[in-house]
C-alpha cells in the first residue's frame, strides 16, 4: 500500500550522508545574518516573493526562524528548511549551527542570538537540537524572554532541555529499543550489532533505547553485541568513523553470520552501514532518525531527480533496490522522514498559535499539537506520547513519535 507524506518534501537528490545525530566535522560556519541574506542557503526564490510577503504581512508581521545543521550534516534538516522558506518567504529565517558543534558551543549560541536579535522573530524551530542549545536558549532569553522555542531531535538529556525549550519533539528512543528486536527476529535475525560511542552513550535516552535492545533481544532470541566505533567529533572525523563501519561490517558478518542485523546511534554512519548490508547480504530494520530518505538514496545510487518530493517514489526505487539485491524481507524503516516532519510541524504549529495571538505563557497546546504533528504526517499513523522521566513524571512539554515499520518484500 503506498504511503504519501502530505506536505514533507524534499527539495534535492539526497546527498552523502556527512554527519550524525548529534555529531560532524568542521565546515564553515553560517550566521542567521548570512544563511538569511540573498544568495544564501536560506534565500527564498524570488518569483512569487510578492505574494508571499503579503500572506505573511495579514498573518502580522511575525517571523520563525529554524536552526539546523549545514549541508554535511545531512540533507533533511536544511532541505526541509529551505523548502519552508520558499513556502512562506519571508516569514522564515534560517540559520546553521557549526558542524563541530561539540568544540564550538559559543557559535551556537552567538548564531541563535543573531537570529533573535531580529524583534519580528518570535519563534524558533530547533532541528537537530544538538548539545549547546539550552545554554543558546538561556542566553535568547536574556533579551528575548517572549521567544517560543520548538526543540526537534534534541542532543540534550530531558532534564536539560526539557526547562528550557518550549516544546521538545523526539523520535521514541526508548520504544524503539523495544519495537526494532522483534521486528529484526520477523526479518531473520539472530545477532544485533550496535554501534555507538562513549558519548552518545551518554545520553539518558540512547541508553534507555539501548537497555531495552538488551532486554527485547534476549525476548526474541537474537544475541545483542555492543561494537565500539570511532567518535565522528573525535580526531578521525566522519571519514575515520565511516571507514571504520565500512571495514567492520564485513568482520562482524563473517563472525555472526548473514541473519544479523545492524544498528548505529549515529547518522553519518548509516549510509556506509546500508551499503556494506547491501552488500553482504545482512539485514538492517531502522536508522537513528527514522526516514526513508536517510542515508538510502545515496549508500543505494538512487536517483531522485525529479521526484525529490515523492516518498512513493522513494519507496518504490528501495522495493526495487531489495528485490535486485535477493533482500526480500530483511530491509525495513519508517515511511515518515521523522526530522523533516518536526520542522514543518514546529513551523506551521509555530504560525498558527501566532497568528491566534498567544504569546510564550499559553504557546503549548496539547491538542492543536498532535493534530499538526499527524496532519504534516498525511496518511502515515503516528502515535504520539509525552516523555515519561525516570521518577515516574509525565513531561508535559516533550513529545516522542513512533510509527510503524514498512517491509520491503
């Protein structure tokens, strides 16, 4: 049955997959003044900008901007971005974060200040929301207290963001630790490799996803072995860490067997990880940030020109890629880009409370949320549930979003 995605789209052929949730490799960094001005990533095309700067003049004068990595941080984010730019013009700004955010917090936060230094901005979408951005979001605060921030996939524990974003939309972690083992044992599987580092391990969700892989293998039968991989932060970048999966994947089949299926915490290592599955013939359920654009169009060669919006299509040309490859039923993922669908639902939840007029003391609304989130989704079911902490706590204010799987037979 093929599942469209209403209103997601993706501008461009994705490209190579340079970076991870959460990490990547120095590039040159872009300011909100830069990514805004004309010619820049951000910059709205110019044919029908008339049109659109009257829509934005009767929705009053507001902006919203969204901050997200460049383009070596991966296509979705920015793409996304830059497709809500020419839909609103004007109305949206845009803004990079560094790549080496991890050892570059004060451009973070010196390039979320720059955007709200403009008084018409009165919301921020966040995606990825990586490390750095509570502490940018205290600072927008210090002149800026009005400021509505949306914090989509964020790098940050919930206790550290939770206080201090508005809203916080995330992929259920932790439920997926618990959906993807018996989904891998429909597909076959009989081990687990996870790949990760010291410091995605660190964070409470990544570890909660990973504590139940621990638990929902040992259910299913399928034997869970951690593999250490390179940092792509550290000193062998993304290069390092991407020829690390390249090599290892091989090692790990030989081992374990072709009924293994392989998982990484980290974005800039699916695409080497999907093409070595490929192959080798292993089996491989879901990335990191569930999509069907991450990552497989480029570790597959597909060509998605001309139809850079269409997920049917997508999904089509992955059917075709399993089948030619002898892959039936050990290929799976989500039919949802789920960051891209947080920045347009962040943005259009952002425009309507606006345009209603609330201000930050009333922004959330539970209701109008989910209804945003599942209308961006289109025909895509999405459940969605509020973070529960470790105390037992209901977080009123971050949402996580699961979907279900789609098998390519």
């Amino acid at each position: 049955m093929k599942k469209r995605i209403v209103c997601l789209t993706l501008a461009a052929a994705m490209l190579l997959s340079m970076a991870g949730c959460r990490s990547a490799e120095p590039a040159p960094t872009e300011t909100a003044e830069s990514t805004t001005a004309a010619g820049g990533e951000g910059a709205a095309a110019e044919d029908g900008a008339e049109t659109e700067a009257e829509g934005t003049e009767a929705a009053g004068n507001f902006k919203i901007g969204i901050i997200t990595g460049t383009a070596s941080q991966g296509d979705e984010e920015i793409t996304q971005a830059n497709k809500m730019k020419e839909l609103y013009g004007d109305m949206i700004v845009t803004a990079t974060y560094p790549d080496n955010f991890a050892t570059e917090t004060e451009t973070v936060i010196s390039n979320a200040v720059a955007m709200a230094s403009d008084p018409d901005v009165k919301a921020i979408v966040w995606c990825q929301a990586v490390p750095g951005t509570a502490a940018a979001i205290d600072k927008v605060r210090e002149t800026r207290p009005d400021m509505i921030f949306i914090a989509g996939t964020p790098g940050e524990d919930p206790g550290v963001i939770d206080p201090k974003a508005d809203i916080v939309l995330q992929v259920d972690e932790p439920g997926c630790g618990i959906v993807i083992p018996p989904q891998a044992a429909k597909q076959g599987a009989k081990t687990l490799v996870h790949y990760s580092f010291p410091r995605h391990m660190s964070y409470a969700l990544i570890v909660a996803r990973h504590e139940n892989l621990k638990k929902y293998c040992a259910e299913n039968g399928i034997e869970l072995v951690d593999v250490t991989a390179p940092d792509p932060t550290g000193d062998s970048g993304v290069t390092g860490a991407q020829q690390f999966i390249l090599e290892d994947v091989p090692r790990q089949i030989e081992k374990y067997g072709k009924d293994t299926v392989f998982f990484t915490t980290n974005c800039g290592m699916q695409e080497p990880l999907i093409r070595s599955v490929f192959e080798n013939g292993a089996i491989y359920t879901l990335q990191c940030c569930p999509s069907p654009f991450h990552a497989f169009p480029a570790a597959l060669n597909i060509d998605m020109s001309g139809h850079e919006a269409d997920v049917d299509y997508m999904l089509e040309q992955l059917q075709a890629k399993v089948t030619e490859a002898g892959m039936g039923g050990r290929v799976s993922t989500w039919a949802v880009p789920c960051n891209m669908l947080f920045i347009e639902a962040g943005v259009e939840y952002a425009k309507t409370i606006l345009e209603e007029g609330r201000t930050r003391e009333n922004a959330l609304d539970d209701e109008l949320l989910r209804q945003t989130i599942q209308e961006c989704a289109g025909d895509v079911d999405m459940t969605v549930a509020n973070y529960v902490d470790d105390s037992g706590n209901e977080i009123g204010n971050h949402y996580l979003v699961m979907a279900d799987f789609i098998t390519f037979e």
